[in-house]
C-alpha cells in the first residue's frame, strides 16, 4: 500500500510551491545590480486602471535637495528591472546624483510588454502618454525632482514614447533620447507600425511639426539594426531640424577604445543645439554600452547611457 505523505511534508511542499510562484514578483521588488541606493515602488491611478513605476534614488540624498530626473521606457519585452540592469543607468545616478524613473507597460495592455506609441487612431497611445506623465508628476512630488530638469530616454518601443512624450508636453522635458526607435507620425495603427519598423516608403512621412520648441534630441541607432531600419534615425533627426529651422554640422568619426565607431552628426539653429544624430557602427537592435548577457544589450557599443545623461546635462545646464 503506497505510504500518504505526512502533513509536514505536504506543507513543506505546498509553500515550496508557494515560493516558486512568488519568485517572479520578488524578483522584481529585488534592487537591480548596479547603483547604489533605493529601489522604491510606485503607482498611479489612471484612466486605464492603476500602473505602476520603480523609482532609483542615489545614496545620502539630504532634505529639501531637489536632484535632476531622467524617466528611462524599457522596449519590448523587457521590464523595469531588467531595463535598469542592462543599462546600468542607476550606476551614473550615484555618481552624478540624478534621480531615474522606470514607468512598467502593463501585459494586459501589451502582451509583449511594448509601449502603443503607434496606436493614435483609438486614443491608446496618447492615454499611455498620460498616465505616464502622471508618474513624472509623483516623482516630482514625492521624490523631490527637479520639474526644470527633466529628461526622457528610452530604447524601441521605449524610444517611440519617448518621443511621442516630448512632443506631446515639450514643456515638460529638457531633452529626449531615442535609442533604436521610430519618430511620431510614422505610424497609427499595428500595420503602419510594422512598416515603419522595416523602413518601407511611406512609412516615415512624419507628421507636419506645430512646433519648434521641442526639447533637444538625441538619436542613437545601430548600423547593423534588423529590427528596426537606420532610416528612423535619419526621419527622426530630419523631423527635429526641420521643426526648428536646423542646419547640418559635417559629420565625426569618433571611436572609444575598442568599442564600435560611431558617426555624430549636430543639428544647429545659430548656436544652439536642436538634435545630435549618432551612428553606432556593427549594432544590433541593442542598448549600446549595455550590460553584457542581458537581452537587449551590447556591451562592445559605445556607451549611451554615458552619451544620455551627458547630452541631458547639458540641456539642464541651459
């Protein structure tokens, strides 16, 4: 007769289980690698139902200090975490004393955890812009961020938001960083989306600016990208310059160490600075500079979270 477990061993078993199945949650509650300071948990109400945030704070941040804020939009699927551990982001955060906020795209509103930057038709995209708006505004509130030095960064699908914020509250934000992504108005449903990503004809006739105020940009995409074509790079910069009457500087080749070369292109309305183009030689569709073994990342590409913060910087110093 085959022997029944014991009540100890069935709950020993059952919160075995339990644990297994709470990993994923802990994980995530868990600091990411890098940065030394805290890993704080956030929420906010919105018309889409609750969505949360992660907020890194560096070390021996005193009362009443106001420090700068750079929000980071993960691509797709990625998390908050993951993000912060590929980009190491909350490592310059302690060094340069800046605040980071890592807004999380819900699975219920994109399976593969993407931002619908390219869903204007139905209102989707510009609800998403809202709401995460409303987490600048608690980092601001509840955290002490500096509202006069705010900058946005973000990688694919990430980067499209980005943008897509920057347009949308140019008042809100110094700068804006798009690392992989596609420029507004070259998308509005799933279908243009997918044809934008691939470079197609007519698939990067961004909108017509209103304005010319937009926060400076930076555009950072990999030559070798096969995800997401090099020519919104190009689109995204022209939109930029175009908005603002910018012209051209000749372009730079610059290469450090034995990391991949890198093309810079400035664009220039008299002297101030409108957007800055780079063009990572030999990279994929990856954060540049990236923490090695992490989904997403390219640790051999010059490092852009270096090139973000440095580019946010100077904006904030205007």
């Amino acid at each position: 007769m085959k022997r029944q477990p014991s009540w100890t061993r069935l709950l020993a078993r059952n919160a075995a289980l339990m644990t297994r199945a709470l990993k994923p949650l802990h994980d995530k509650r868990k600091p990411p690698r890098s940065g030394e300071g805290d890993w704080l948990a956030g929420m906010v109400m919105s018309a889409v139902g609750p969505r949360r945030y992660w907020l890194f704070r560096p070390a021996g941040v005193k009362f009443g200090e106001r420090l700068p804020l750079m929000v980071m939009l993960h691509g797709c699927h990625q998390d908050a975490r993951s993000f912060a551990d590929s980009t190491r982001m909350n490592t310059l955060a302690t060094r340069e004393r800046f605040l980071v906020l890592y807004p999380e795209q819900s699975r219920l509103s994109n399976g593969q955890g993407c931002w619908n930057w390219f869903d204007t038709k139905s209102g989707r995209a510009q609800a998403e812009a809202a709401w995460l708006m409303q987490a600048v505004d608690h980092a601001c509130l509840f955290h002490a961020a500096d509202r006069q030095r705010v900058a946005v960064a973000g990688l694919s699908a990430g980067a499209s938001m980005a943008a897509l914020l920057a347009t949308r509250y140019p008042d809100r934000f110094q700068a804006v960083v798009m690392h992989s992504g596609i420029p507004p108005g070259a998308a509005d449903s799933m279908l243009s989306a997918v044809g934008a990503m691939q470079g197609r004809p007519g698939a990067l006739q961004a909108t017509t600016p209103t304005a010319a105020d937009w926060p400076a940009l930076m555009v950072i995409h990999g030559d070798e990208d096969a995800l997401v074509s090099a020519e919104n790079a190009d689109a995204a910069a022209q939109l930029w310059s175009g908005a603002a009457g910018a012209r051209a500087s000749r372009a730079r080749e610059l290469q450090r160490g034995k990391r991949y070369p890198m093309q810079v292109v400035d664009f220039k309305r008299g002297a101030k600075l409108v957007a800055t183009q780079v063009s990572v030689a030999q990279l994929g569709h990856a954060w540049s500079g990236g923490a090695a073994g992490q989904r997403f990342s390219d640790a051999k590409g010059p490092d852009s979270s270096r090139m973000a913060w440095a580019f946010a910087a100077k904006q904030f110093a205007r």
